[in-house]
C-alpha cells in the first residue's frame, strides 16, 4: 500500500491551491430572459387608482373562489347517485352503509359551512355574493342528504307507510254486531 494520499486529499489542506481557484461571481452572470432588476430609485410607491384596483382584484377572486366551494358538492352528485344505484337496496351492510354515508356527510358539511368559507367571509365588499355561495353550498349538500334518504326509502328502512305505525294506533271498536256466514 502507498502511504501517499491522493491529490484531492492533499489539495484541500494546501492554502496555495484555494488561492489558485477562480470563482466566478454571480453578479457577472447575465439576467435570464424577462427578468429586469429595479433598483431601489426605480420603485415607486402604490397610486390610490392601483390600490384600488388591486382591491377590486382581490374582492373578484374571493369571489370566484367563493363560487368554487359552491359547486364543489355539485361534482360529487352524479358519482353519489350512481353509487346508490349500483350498491342495491337489499339490507347488506354496503348499501346500508352508502346511504348513511350519503346522510352523515352533507349533515357534517352543512354544519361546517362557517369554517369552509371562512377565509371569505372577512371581506366587506363581496359579502353578500359570499353568502349566496354559502347557500347554494347548502342547497348542494341537501341534495346528496336527498339522495341518501331515497336510498333509505328504497331499502324499507323509512317509516312512511300506513302499516309503519300499526303499534301506535288504537283499535277501530265496532259498536255494531256481525256475524259469519
């Protein structure tokens, strides 16, 4: 074996070799296309026009992104009914367990609707299309409870029938005699 040490070894300890090397500053580099530096004189301070612009920008996208999150339960409708569709409606643990998965989840959104639109509800300006985005996200979410309760209608498991309640009615007593034939 060699005892010399290799020559990457050695160069990092010598300081003449660190003094041999030439960095190349990045400030000598050109600007990539589309980038232009502005010196601090270049800034100039925000006009009252461009304030309020910028404001006016700011209130649209809240208020698109408001719409979004109304419309996000809409998606979920077609794929929701064709789920309850094809799961069946004989008493099985997976149909039973879509429609109350249909119930449970527009219940906890509906009562979640604050803390959806929270970020949105801040702005004075759009408060108003805020809320009726907060309504139809609501109307949405009624729609797939809907959808679960139909399910639960198809199974059997809704008491919406004559025959539901028998063991609550009290008997029809005939004051008139009859006889068989």
């Amino acid at each position: 074996m060699s005892s010399e040490a290799p020559t990457w070894a050695r160069c990092l300890v010598e300081p003449e070799y660190l003094k041999s090397i030439s960095v190349v500053s990045s400030n000598t580099l050109p600007q990539p296309p589309g980038f232009s530096k502005k010196q601090k004189s270049q800034t100039r301070s925000v006009s009252k026009e461009e304030g309020e612009a910028n404001r006016e920008r700011i209130n649209a996208l809240q208020v698109k992104k408001a719409w979004q999150l109304a419309f996000q339960p809409s998606k979920a409708i077609p794929m929701n009914f064709f789920m309850s569709y094809m799961s069946g409606t004989s008493l099985q643990i997976i149909p039973i367990m879509t429609a109350l998965m249909l119930l449970t989840g527009p219940v906890k959104s509906v009562l979640q609707v604050r803390s959806t639109f929270k970020g949105l509800l801040n702005n004075e300006a759009a408060y108003g299309q805020v809320l009726a985005a907060m309504c139809l996200y609501v109307f949405f979410q009624a729609v797939l409870m809907a959808i679960g309760l139909q399910k639960l209608n198809a199974m059997g498991l809704l008491p919406n029938k004559h025959s539901d309640w028998l063991a609550w009615e009290t008997p029809m007593a005939y004051s008139m005699q009859s006889y068989a034939f």
